[in-house]
C-alpha cells in the first residue's frame, strides 16, 4: 500500500483533531493560540492544507501532549512539510476537489464504488475516454485520457487495494453522445478483462435488482493506516468527503443493500457477454 503526502497529511490532521477534542479545545480556540482563522484550523485537521512544524508545536502544547506520541506527530508534520502533489504539466488539468481522491486512492486497503449511469474512471477503456472527453466539448483531452490512463496504475501496484465495483445496467446502456455500440463493446470487453486482474471485482446491479430505489454515486475508502475511512461524493459543482462516523456508516449500509441485490462475479460475466453480444449484433 503505497504511502502519499495527502494520506500522511490526513493521518496528521486526524490525531491532530483527536488530540484537540480530548483537550475539550474547540477549533476556533485553537486559531486563536495560532493567530489564524478557524477555517486553517479546519483544513489543517482535514488534511486539505500542510501544517507547519511551528504550528504543530502549538497545537500539541495547548493539547497537553509529550513525549513519544508528540514526536510521532512531529516526525509526520516533517514528512509533509514543504510537499505538494504533482500537479503540474497534464495533471494540472485534475480539479482541486478531485485531487485529494486522486493522491489516496493507491493509499487505501480497500475502495468499494456504486456508479449508476456511468463507467467508473479506472474501469473505463480508452476508446469510451475519447467519447466521452469529445461529448463534453473538452479542449485539453489529451491531458484527460493520460490522468485516467495514470488512475489505472493502482491494479498493478505489488499490493493493490481490494477495488470493488458496483454498477447499474444504465451504465452499460448509455453511452457518451448516445447510442455508441462500438465504444460499448469495447468498453466492457475491457471490463470483462480487467475482472481478471488480482482483487478487482465487478459487480452488475440489473434493471430487474430488488431495491426500492438506488443512492447517488459514491466511493468508500478505507484504510490500514491512520488515514481517517471517508465516502467521496461527487456532484456538479465538486466533490465532498465525509469522515463523520454515522454519514460513513449510512453509505456503508447503502453499499451492503446494492452489493445484496447485485449479480456475483459469474453472473456478471455472463451478463456482460451478452450484453457485448448484443452490441456485436448492433454493428453487423
């Protein structure tokens, strides 16, 4: 499990957020020992924002926390000091809310994702990419494909998360722009592929799946580390993380009601064979 500034980053926060409730601390308290804002404090403890050492002594000194423990934290403020993700050159076309989803995904034990009117990034072939960069008007699509194509690194680190999809038939149905029977058949002839590879899992929920309705699109992440377990939420305007316990555990209850009514792995074999089938009788 690979190890990044973000997910360090997060850890340090976390303990850091942990400590200051312990302490019965509240953050606005904190910006004031700090002179800053209580929204630094708070980007600190999330990990979007690094923390200087300087202030990181602080913080454990109002906290009341010493010796071993204050140096672990000190040793994981120095590790993310002055450090920031490469998101220069192709990646700078990554959206900031994106980007901390980006830097953890090869960081985490296990991601389990629900899609239901698209293929998921890492999933997605080459050819679907193109179509749908192209459908959305973008300009810089060359950057796009090759920060996608970068995402599909983590099914080949020596240990992968356990990567566990869920997606709705919708998405193997609409294609970008339209119908598309070439893109689609490409598209999960790559899936069918990908379904091989050490611990990733596709799982197809079809039209017929016994659920009262299906939630929005989300990701679970968890972690080994003391990387704090988040759902990402994506809508139009950006993305949200949530670490609060009870909203994690809502979405986990989500993810076991789709993954129950979800086909196993065999049957999504067979169901996506014939759904290439039919795509394959769409082009003769």
């Amino acid at each position: 499990m690979a190890s990044t500034v973000t997910s360090r980053r997060k850890q340090l926060g976390n303990e850091l957020r942990h400590a200051r409730r312990s302490a019965g601390l509240t953050q606005q308290q904190v910006a004031e020992i700090l002179g800053c804002t209580q929204g630094k404090v708070n980007k600190i403890e999330s990990g979007a924002v690094g923390a200087k050492l300087g202030d990181v002594r602080r913080m454990l000194e109002a906290y009341g926390v010493t010796g071993e423990e204050a140096e672990t934290l000190l040793d994981m403020a120095r590790s993310t000091a002055g450090q920031r993700g490469h998101w220069s050159g192709y990646r700078s076309v990554v959206p900031h809310w994106f980007r901390t989803f980006t830097d953890l995904e090869p960081a985490a034990a296990e991601i389990m994702t629900w899609h239901c009117e698209r293929i998921p990034g890492p999933l997605q072939s080459e050819h679907y990419m193109l179509k749908q960069f192209t459908e959305y008007g973008a300009t810089d699509i060359t950057a796009l494909v090759r920060n996608r194509l970068d995402r599909k690194a983590v099914f080949d680190q020596p240990q992968p998360p356990y990567y566990r999809f869920i997606i709705s038939e919708a998405a193997l149905r609409r294609a970008p722009g339209g119908h598309a029977p070439a893109v689609m058949l490409d598209q999960i002839e790559h899936m069918l592929e990908l379904d091989q590879r050490q611990r990733v899992y596709v799982h197809v929920l079809p039209f017929d799946a016994k659920l009262a309705s299906v939630p929005n699109d989300f990701t679970i992440m968890r972690f080994l580390d003391r990387t704090r377990d988040f759902v990402y939420v994506e809508h139009s305007a950006g993305g949200l993380y949530l670490d609060d316990a009870k909203d994690f555990q809502i979405f986990v209850d989500a993810w076991d009601r789709l993954r129950g009514a979800a086909l196993e792995r065999q049957e999504t074999r067979q169901f996506l064979k014939q759904v290439a089938q039919e795509y394959r009788e769409a082009l003769d």
